[in-house]
C-alpha cells in the first residue's frame, strides 16, 4: 500500500483479490458487486482502496489514510521491513507445505552430499581428489560433442528421429556437465554453487508440468516466493545450529588446516620455504593432534604459526563450511526474484525487473570490493552467490517465458524497450560488449566453420547455407547486421568505461587501499588507545574524501586497530562500543565536510550541477525524499544504502539541510557496528595462545556471521533506496515536477544538447577515419584484455593481501610486490586504454565544436578544414 507494506494478488475459488499496481504503483482495490476485489491501476499515483459496500466516501478513507500516514518510526521500519523481505503469496496450508517441500528436496540434497553438514568432504575427496584426473578428458569430450551438434544444426532435427536423438544428446551434455563440476571441484569448488542454483529452477518446473501443467507459469513461479522464503531460513538456522553445537564444526585456523589437507589442497611452499617437513618434502612442518576431544595444531621447534599460511590461498575447505551459507542466500534470492514475476502487463515490466535483479547483482560486486579486505574465503563466497544468483535469475526468466511467447514478442518487447529506454541502451549494450567481447569472436568463428560445413554438403541434416552468400549463417547475420546498426562508437565508448571502472573497483580500489590499511594496523601496533583513535580518525576522513572508497573497509580498520589497543582497558565489548562510536563520529564529521566544503562548492558551478543531472527526475526525487524533515525509512535507506562520498557530495549539491541529512545519516551505526564488529573477531582470531592455537577459535565463525550481516546491512538498504526513489517518481509525481529545473543547467543542457548531437554525428562508424577507429577499437580491446586477466588469472596477478596480512612478511616489505608481472602487463593494459579513449573523445569533441560553429568538418582529422560562409549554409556539411 501507500505506506510501504505489500499488496498481493490471492487466487480463491471464491474470491479473487488481485494488485496490479504492487510495488507501490499506486493500485485501486474496487468492491464489485460480485465480492470479488479487483485491482485497477488509476495511473493518478493514488493507490487508494475504495469499498463501493460500505457506503464510505473519498474523504473518509483518505482520513484513514492521512491518520495511517502519521504512524511513527516503528511503523515505518516494519514497512521497510516488509519492502525487504519478499512478497509472500497467500496460499492454501496444503499446496503452501506440498510446496515447500518440494522446494527444501534440493538444498536438502545439497548440504548433505557436499557440505561439510554432512557428507560433502567424504564425496569430495573420492570425486575430486581420487577422479579428478579424469576431469579433462571429460571436458574435452563435452567440447567436441557440443562443437559437432552446433556444427551439425542439431538445433534444426525437426523429425521425429532427429528430436529423439537431440533428446538424448542433450540430456548426455546435462549429466557430462554435472560430472565434470564435481570432478573439478577442487580447482573450482564455488562451481557446485553454481550448479545448485542452475538446476533449482529446473527441480521447480518439474513439479509444474507434473502436478499444475494447467496453470500459468508466471502465476507458479509467485506462488513459490513464500516456500522458497521458508526453505532459505530453515536452511540458515539448521547451519547456525550445527556450528555452535560442537567447536569441531566452528571456522578457525585448525579448521582450515584439517579441512585443506582433507580436501587435497597442495602447500603452497614458494613464499614459506621453511615451512616444510624436510628439505624437499612436500608436507608440513606442523601437523594437527586431537587431544581431550579437541584439535590443536603441534608447532615443533623451528616452526611457528606464520607456517599456515601455505593454505591460505586454499578455499576449498571454506567452500564446503560455508556451503548451506550460499545455499540459503540463493534461495533467499530466488524467493525475492519471484516476486517480479507476479506484475501482470506488458511484457518490458518482466524486462525491466530483470534488469533491476542486474543492478543488485552488480552493487553486490561493491559489497564485495568493499569487504575483499577480511579474508579471501569470504570474497570468493561472495563472487560465488552473485554468480550463483545471477544464473538463477536467468533461468526464471526463461522458464516464465514460453517459446511461442519469445518468437512472438521478442520484436515488440525490444521495439518498446527502444522507444522507452533507447537512452541508456548503448550503456548496457557496451556492457554486454565488454563482458563477451571473447565469446563473440569464438561465437563468430564457430558461425564461419558452420556455414563452410552447409556448403559443402556433407551432412543431409544441415540447413541451406542461404541464398545470400557471406561467410557467416543466417541466423549469425542477421544478429552481426543488428550490432553494426549500433552506434558503434557510443557503444564502444560505454564498454571503455565499464572496464575502466571494473580495474578500478576491484585493483586501485580494493587491493591498494587494503594494503594501505593494512600497513596502518600494522604502524599503530605499539601506540596506545589516544594516539591510535587519532591516527586512525585522520586517516579515516583522508579515505572518506577520496570518490572511490568505500566505508566498509574504514570501519572494518577500526574494528582491528581500537579493540587491539583498548581491550585490555575497556574490554572487549567496550572496546568493540568504542570503536562503533568511533566510527559513527568519523562518518558524521565526514559527511559534513563533503557535504559543506565539496558539495555546496561545487554547487556553485553549473558544470559540475549539469554533470550530476540536477534536473533528472532521480535528483528531483531524491531531493524530495531527502528534502523532509525528520527520519524515515526512505531518506535512512538512501543515506545508508548509497556509495559514501558521491551521496553525501550530492546532498550538498542539492542544498540540503545539513541538520537533516545527519539525522539521517544516524542509524548508518546498524551497518558500522557489526562491521567493527567484524574486524574485532578477525583481530581476535589471530592471537594465539603458548601453544601456537588460536586463543579464540570461535572468532574465525562468528567473523564470518557478523560480515554476512554486514553484506545483508548493505545490500538491503541499496535495495529498499531503489524501490523507494521509484516509489516516489510514481506516486508524488506532481510534487517531483513541481520542483523548477535549475535555469542555468537547463540553459547548459539545451547547449550540449547541440554539441552532443554533433559529438554523434562526426563519430558514426561510416564516417570516422580510420585512425580513429584504431585509437578506439585499441582502447576497447587493451581493456578487455585487461578485465579478463584480472578476473580468470587474478592468482597471477596479484598476491594476496588482507587486511591482517604483514606487508613485511607477506609482500617483502615493499607494496610493489602486490603485482606479480602479469599484474603488471594488465595495468600497463588498463593505462594505455585510459590514453586511448582520451585521444579519440578529443578527436571527436574537437571535430564536433567545428560542426557545431558551422565549419565543414572533413572526415579525416588532417584534412578538416573551416569555411567561412558555411555557417549561412548550415552546419551539416561534410567532405
């Protein structure tokens, strides 16, 4: 309704109450004679109920609705709840229950068979370890096969024969590729992750084709919210259960020795040459004895705790720990994702939620990017529920779509899509080209090799090579006719940047200000509690003010450095309650200055206003929502959920009341508590006792607890920001366009607008020089390259660093050494993209201020030259 909570569409053979206006669309729920409640969207942003039973009018029940939307904090907070968690469809008790259980079989299955909750490191040793070696034969084979059904036109058997046959080959590529996941699992232990979350789906449209063939699948699928909701909470209990019933089952330094060598992880001996057994032994110096029921690792003489560490790049045991983790979080995911499918209307809503599920997807790269400081067991856990999610999501969106509903209004969606969205369809085009800039050429290759097949006739099956020629298929034609019709140099340009920010995000970013940090705890070891609060709030503001730092990593600083130091005389929890207020403090003061001496500075310029879109409906919108006074769910969220520096910079942009916006900002303390939180038990993990154990084996478990809730903290208030920026662009769209656009940005706007359009028509492809084009296509290819080496070779790039890691030991001393040289091949990558990209805009912004002035613009930037009198012919003249 207006105030936050869900509405629901309730299917009852006796009543039908349906909402088409949920998600805060502004529904009207009408009383027909009938009793059945129907929802019609009155498109006035209303969202009002009216009963036409009980004789009540407008007045009264906006009265109600006036009265209701006074209610306090409290009230606020438990909408905001409701907004968060997913929408739950009312069901009968008998199909709810015969659907969660149907939706517990596979998370069931998957704990017990490969986590360490049940059988998982049994079956993982006898798979991986002793079958493994079968793995790439079994790859190669999977290869070849796909390779000869595509080269073939399997795709096309339409005979009953031939449907048969590509039946059974594709259930052999299913079954071959389960089996190749499982035997490669120790080099790729997430990939069972993301198995579970492929075939999930597919487990839940098995029961709609058995049991509910009749029903729609978009109806199914919002039935499945609630169960999926159920079965991901059980599933996380059962696992915080079974850690804390045994100090076996908790995550600490002998848990991941034990669990390293069980699994068959190899000790990494090149940086700990000590550390072995004997000279040129491939075992440990230090080995793990049980004693009193409890496991201890014995250090003998000569060895000490730092020899650990040769497993340190081993998350195969992590994996398996924290399995029903990931297990639950992609459940809670799918169940969230349900809830999108439950829109009735046109079908770009479908793709646009779809598209929403990618933002989330994508902000959870920065969650992250902003905790890839704690350990890497956590951030590869991440990486792997948000790809695990994304595939999930994926498979919804197939399975919600029929293949006759796809052929028919696949060319009306994009149409509309076009029409509505064409402005931002070159930046998702350019993300597309920057993450499958690879495929595409492999794709395009197979496509050449196909159709030289269908030439030469040598398989009766294959489709006519066409009556076209060319060297690709038809089909590969048509979609590489689609991608030229493209602005190619805007796309390109996108696909630029989205590298750019990528290298930025997870190198510069993440690994460099880790580092830093880490060297800062590692400096203020000896100082006392005063001196470090000092130290660490200088360098906290300095970090604040820097764009692309995230607070995350500050708090979780404070969290190691503060409870280091004052535990001994506040205590450990006081310390912890320190440290918070710390945090708080350094947040508040932060956001301050950006606000005051960044934001309201820059404000005065009216490029820097135009840059930020002043004038958009998103800054109209948040400017309302931020604008009021007092705390809501709205202003927290956006406050809490969005990047540190570019919303605090952006409030004072906006001329807001700074009393406000500090408020506001006040419960940011739910995120930073169990942030420092977290880096407390990291810091209490690593203290060992006379023995060289941990003196805190439980810290390493309860760290990992506190960095889920962290991410969840983050990830939540992101994503109830989004639903309530939207929320207000919809149902307060007369008070957004009351707010006057700023005259002088407007002016500014309508300016560029000229010399934008311009920039475009000096940089289409058929016009741009070949030079240009180099300069451009350079830039994109350098880093591509560049991204796909960080990301598939990121253990050849990089050594890895967290924030508790010494930069003596660990990387001799120096920070160089954090880039091994293919690191540095792809910097060097990442800068030449950088020049390149800068080049080419300067090209065509030089090329676009002489159209816009009325020059003949030549197309090659040698031969441009300025007529005079051109200005009287118009400006659209070319060479």
């Amino acid at each position: 309704d207006n105030n936050g909570f869900p509405q629901r569409r309730y299917d009852h053979p006796s009543k039908s109450w349906e909402n088409d206006g949920g998600n805060g669309n502004g529904g009207m729920l009408h009383d027909d004679d009938d009793g059945n409640y129907n929802n019609y969207d009155d498109n006035n942003n209303g969202g009002h109920r009216r009963s036409g039973g009980e004789g009540r009018n407008d007045d009264e029940i906006d009265a109600e609705e006036g009265e209701a939307g006074k209610r306090g904090c409290f009230g606020q907070l438990c909408g905001c709840l409701l907004c968060v968690f997913p929408k739950v469809e009312p069901l009968p008790w008998g199909t709810f229950l015969v659907l969660t259980l149907w939706c517990a079989i596979p998370p069931v299955c998957f704990v017990l068979f490969f986590t360490q909750m049940g059988f998982g490191e049994q079956i993982y040793y006898t798979l991986a370890i002793e079958m493994g070696h079968y793995g790439y034969a079994l790859a190669a084979a999977l290869a070849a096969f796909i390779f000869f059904l595509y080269m073939f036109d399997a795709d096309e058997w339409s005979s009953h024969c031939g449907s048969v046959l590509l039946d059974v080959c594709v259930l052999f590529i299913v079954c071959g590729s389960v089996l190749l996941v499982l035997l490669i699992a120790d080099q790729f232990p997430e990939g069972m992750v993301c198995l579970f979350a492929v075939f999930h789906p597919l487990w839940l449209l098995a029961l709609k084709l058995m049991c509910y063939a009749h029903k729609d699948t978009r109806a199914f699928v919002s039935w499945l919210s609630g169960p999926l909701l159920v079965t991901s909470l059980s599933v996380a209990i059962a696992w915080v259960a079974w850690v804390f019933s045994d100090p076996d089952n908790e995550w600490n330094i002998v848990a991941r020795v034990v669990a390293a060598e069980r699994t068959g992880c190899e000790p990494q001996f090149e940086d700990y040459p000590d550390c072995r057994k004997e000279p040129g032994s491939e075992e440990t110096c230090f080995y793990v004895e049980k004693s009193d029921g409890k496991e201890e690792i014995i250090f003998p003489e000569g060895c000490d705790w730092e020899c650990t560490k040769v497993y340190a790049t081993c998350p195969n045991g992590f994996i398996l720990w924290v399995g029903p983790v990931l297990i639950s979080m992609t459940t809670f995911f799918l169940s969230f994702f349900c809830t999108f499918l439950r829109t009735e209307g046109a079908r770009e809503k479908d793709v646009l939620n779809f598209g929403i599920i990618w933002i989330f997807i994508l902000f959870a790269m920065w969650v992250t990017t902003s905790l890839a400081g704690t350990a890497a067991g956590v951030t590869s856990a991440l990486a792997a529920l948000t790809l695990a999610s994304f595939v999930a999501s994926a498979m919804f969106i197939a399975v919600s779509f029929s293949k006759e509903e796809r052929a028919q209004n696949s060319v009306a969606v994009f149409e509309r899509l076009r029409q509505k969205y064409g402005k931002h369809l070159d930046v998702a085009r350019g993300l597309f080209v920057v993450t499958c800039a690879p495929i595409i050429m492999v794709y395009l290759g197979l496509s050449m090799m196909n159709q030289l097949i269908r030439r030469c006739g040598i398989w009766p099956c294959s489709q006519p090579a066409g009556t076209e020629g060319g060297i690709f298929t038809t089909r590969t034609r048509r979609q590489v006719e689609v991608m030229k019709s493209w602005d190619r140099a805007k796309v390109f340009t996108y696909a630029t940047y989205w590298g750019i920010a990528f290298i930025t995000l997870q190198v510069l970013v993440s690994r460099l200000a880790n580092v830093f940090l880490s060297w800062m705890i590692e400096k203020t070891a000896g100082f006392g509690l005063g001196a470090v609060t000092v130290i660490m709030c200088l360098v906290g503001v300095m970090m604040f003010l820097l764009p692309p730092v995230p607070g995350v990593p500050v708090y979780l600083t404070l969290g190691i450095v503060l409870p280091a130091q004052g535990h001994q005389s506040l205590g450990w929890v006081g310390s912890i309650m320190y440290a918070s207020g710390v945090g708080l403090i350094l947040k508040l003061f932060s956001s301050a200055l950006q606000q005051k001496c960044i934001g309201e500075n820059m404000a005065r310029f009216v490029k820097i206003r135009q840059l930020v879109g002043i004038n958009s409906l998103l800054m109209k919108s948040m400017r309302l929502v931020l604008g009021k006074k007092g705390l809501s769910v709205s202003k927290v969220a956006i406050l809490i959920g969005g990047p540190d520096w570019p919303t605090s910079v952006l409030c004072g942009i906006l001329r807001l009341s700074l009393l406000q916006i500090m408020v506001g900002t006040i419960p940011i303390i739910f995120l930073i508590f169990p942030t420092c939180l977290s880096g407390a038990l990291l810091y209490m993990a690593s203290i060992e006792n006379d023995t060289g154990n941990p003196e805190f084996p439980w810290a390493g478990t309860a760290s990992t607890i506190t960095l889920s809730v962290t991410a969840i903290v983050q990830f939540g208030a992101m994503i109830v920001a989004a639903y309530y920026l939207e929320r207000t662009a919809r149902q307060e769209a007369d008070a957004v366009a009351a707010i006057e656009d700023d005259r002088e940005v407007k002016e500014a706007d309508d300016k560029a607008e000229h010399l934008k359009k311009c920039y475009e028509e000096v940089t289409q492809w058929g016009l741009i020089p070949c030079g240009a084009k180099l300069l451009l296509q350079s830039a994109l290819g350098f880093i591509v390259t560049s991204c796909y080496m960080v990301q598939l070779f990121s253990s050849y790039c990089f050594v890895p660093h967290s924030l508790t890691d010494s930069i003596e030991e660990n990387l001799d001393g120096k920070v160089s050494n954090l880039f091994l040289p293919l690191g540095w091949v792809s910097l060097g990558l990442f800068c030449l993209s950088i020049m390149l990209i800068y080049l080419f805009q300067s090209w065509g912004t030089q090329k676009a201020e002489k159209l816009a002035n009325g020059a003949v613009v030549s197309a090659s930037p040698d031969e441009a030259s300025i007529d005079d009198n051109s200005s009287a012919e118009g400006p659209e003249r070319w060479n």
